[in-house]
C-alpha cells in the first residue's frame, strides 16, 4: 500500500509517459454514475466508436459504475473503476460500499481522477454531463490538463431537464463557470431542432460557437452472443419492456403487470427486463405476479440488451437517452412511460419525440395510471409508425459527428491552447 501511495504522489511531466510505440490518440473519459447506466453505456457507445474508427487509439473510462465490469468494450479501450457512491431517497449521496463518509469518498475519487490524467496524458477528455465532475471533484483534472495542452471536451444529452431546475442547479455546481473557463468543445448528442439543452443560459457567443449538435447515438448489435438465456416468448412476436439500469423502474413495471393482468384478452406477450439496481424485495413481487400470467416473463439484466431489441417486436421503456437511441437504431415501434420525478428530462424527450411522430408517449404526470390505459396504449403497438417512417436529417449521425470532431482536436498541427479560452473552433 506504501508503494500505491508513493505511487500515486509522484507528478509526472506532461507528455513524458507516453506507451511504448504507441502513435494514436489517446482519450480519457469522465463518467461518474452516482446512478443507473446511462453515462457508462453512452461514454461506452463513444468509446467503441473512437477505437472501431482509429484501431491505434487509447480510451480510458472513468467510471463509478458497479457494474462497469460486466460489459464488454473494444480493442484500445480499458477502464478505471473509482469507488462508488448512490442516491438516496432525500436526495443526498453516500457511499456506496466504502464505510467512509461522502466527503472522504469523494476526495478519495478526486484524486483517482486526477492521477489517471497525469500518468494517462491523453491528448483530449470527454467529460459526461456535468461540467465539474460528481461534487466538483474532476476541476483539479481540468485545471491540470488544460495546462498541459490536453483539449476538453463536454459531451452532454439531448435533455438534461426542466430550465427551472437545471439552471439553479448549474449555478449551485458552477458548472457554467466551468463551461465558459475550461471547455473547448461542447458536444450535445442531439439535434438542435429537437432540444436545445443549454438554451436557458445566458451564455457568451464565444461558448455558443463550440457547440456542436452530433445528432443521436446509433447502435449496433454486439459481435458477440449475449450470455443470457432468453425466455420462449422470444421465439415470437413480443414486446421488450426495459427500464434501463431498474432503480426507478418499478412503476412501469407495476403498470405493465396489471394490464395484463386487468386484461386477458391482450395477445402480444412481453419480457420484461428488471435491470441490475431494481430492488431484491421489489423484484422477488414482481416475478410471483409474472408467474401467474402466461403472457409475462423477466430477466434480470442483459448487458447486450440491443441484441434483445433487435429481435422485439416493440418496446416500451422509461424514455431514457440510450433507451431512446437503440429504438430508433433499430427501428421498433416504441412506448415511453417517462418517469417525472426528481427530473423531466425522460418526459420532456418523450414529448418532443412524439412531436416528430417518432413514439408515442404514456403518462401518468397528470392522468391516473390505470390497467386500462395501458392495456390499450399496448394493444396500439403493433398499429403505430416505425421511426423509419419520419424523415429527420442527420438524425443517428452523433458517432460520425464525434469520431469527425476527435479527427480535428487531435490535428498535430493544433497549437496549445491559452488558459482562458478567447473563441472556439
């Protein structure tokens, strides 16, 4: 452990631990997954694009996800796993296996984070959503890398929430600030026609210019087969019902379930997948209910669940931002069933996709979730347009957009860049 420490506490000179006869670019990834999967699947989809694209390229992702391990990630691409830390039902954080407190994992993170940028040296960071990192705790791996030449990257969702609530929130975090002071680029894995994420802030004209809108993040099916043993209603016409990582999915479950359950004339039968975070007690329910209908069957989790969506016949899903790409990637008929609380963002998606006629949309924000709202907006799948059906320019082009902006920040003719950014490219 002495050695680890000693380790750790030695700076590096920047650039002078480069791998041996390594010649491609190098790319670290800040992912910080305080809850669910969707940072690590999307910092995961830019990752395998990067490597797919430059076979000598290096990605590092930083992730606190638990579960990072169980996926399967392209030759060039490794990941850290810093200790984690989940949500509580009050909203504040704890961590999630360490018997510290927050404030010591978090320090314990910063650190981790900012060694891995020293001894990694990687010519430009991506950094997911939150423009200061978890508490802040990636601003010493930004001042240090924008020193050393590295060029900064924020790669941001569609719809991250309701301008009510994220512009107080942002203020809170000084997370404009730091877009204005530390970031060259910001990536937003969306078009501008759909949502303008950052719209509600008064930025400079000299930060709106670093913005590019990538368009969403197609998916493809795994190379690989999945692991998992796949229920017989598969060998048929079904409906995937996901929920994503399954934390806060029990109430589309539940509203599944008992449609089918109020509703025996329904025919399509559906799996359901619970998703690795779903609570035990919650899930031992939900299968004795599933048991009882011939038409119900669940899994427990599929980290190649594309392979799963492929093969459904529709699928009805929370609305998150990876959930939402894989539909239109593979063209299913989609419900979302967005969830509204603590934020909006899967509702205001939601809207806006139906919007374009690319789902349809199920909610209970202002109308009561009975069975038999449901039964019917399940029975009006097999009838509703394909995505495919709506033409939307550029509308899966994010991966191209990101590997076609890493081409042109790891130029070897870019200049270091000044501390305090003047203009973007």
């Amino acid at each position: 452990m002495a050695d680890l420490v000693t380790s750790l506490n030695k700076d590096p000179d920047p650039r002078s631990a480069s791998l041996d006869g390594a010649s491609g670019p190098r790319v670290l990834i800040y992912s910080h997954d305080t809850f669910g999967l969707g940072h690590l699947r999307r910092s995961r989809a830019i990752a395998n694009a990067i490597v797919e694209d430059r076979p000598d390229a290096s990605v590092v992702i930083i992730s606190g996800s638990p579960v990072i391990g169980n996926f399967e990630f392209g030759s060039g691409v490794d990941y850290i796993r810093i200790p984690g830390v989940t949500k509580l039902p009050d909203g504040d954080y704890r961590s999630l296996n360490l018997n510290v407190s927050i404030d010591e994992a978090t320090g314990l993170r910063q650190a981790l984070i900012l060694q891995t940028a020293k001894a990694f040296q990687p010519d430009v960071f991506i950094v997911d959503k939150e423009p200061t990192g978890f508490r802040g705790e990636v601003v010493p791996a930004l001042d240090y890398l924008q020193a050393s030449g590295c060029r900064l990257v924020l790669g941001i969702r569609d719809v991250m929430d309701e301008p009510a609530l994220l512009v107080p929130e942002w203020e809170r975090k000084g997370a404009k600030e730091a877009l204005i002071r530390y970031y060259d680029e910001i990536w937003v894995y969306g078009l501008k026609d759909f949502y303008r994420p950052l719209k509600a802030f008064d930025l400079p004209a000299s930060v709106k210019k670093r913005i590019t809108y990538t368009g969403y993040l197609r998916r493809e099916v795994p190379p690989t087969p999945s692991l998992t043993k796949y229920p017989k209603i598969t060998k048929q016409p079904f409906i995937l019902v996901t929920t994503g990582g399954g934390g806060d999915g029990d109430d589309l479950i539940d509203w599944v379930i008992s449609a089918y359950e109020a509703d025996p004339t329904l025919e399509q039968p559906a799996l359901i997948v619970f998703g690795p975070f779903i609570d035990r007690d919650q899930r031992r329910a939900f299968v004795e209910r599933i048991a009882q209908q011939p038409k119900l069957d669940a899994i427990a989790f599929d980290t190649k669940i594309e392979r799963l969506m492929k093969k459904a016949d529709a699928i009805v899903a929370m609305g998150g931002y990876n959930t939402f790409c894989e539909a239109l990637s593979f063209d299913k008929r989609t419900l979302i069933v967005p969830r509204t609380k603590p934020r909006l963002e899967q509702y205001i998606r939601a809207v806006e996709a139906e919007r374009l006629g690319l789902v349809r949309m199920l909610s209970d924000y202002k109308k009561p979730r009975t069975p038999e709202r449901m039964a019917e907006a399940l029975r009006g799948l097999c009838s509703q347009p394909r995505p495919s059906e709506v033409t939307i320019p550029g509308l899966l082009d994010g991966l191209d957009r990101v590997k076609e902006r890493l081409k042109a920040l790891t130029k070897p003719a870019t200049p270091s860049k000044p501390a305090f950014h003047q203009a973007a490219e």
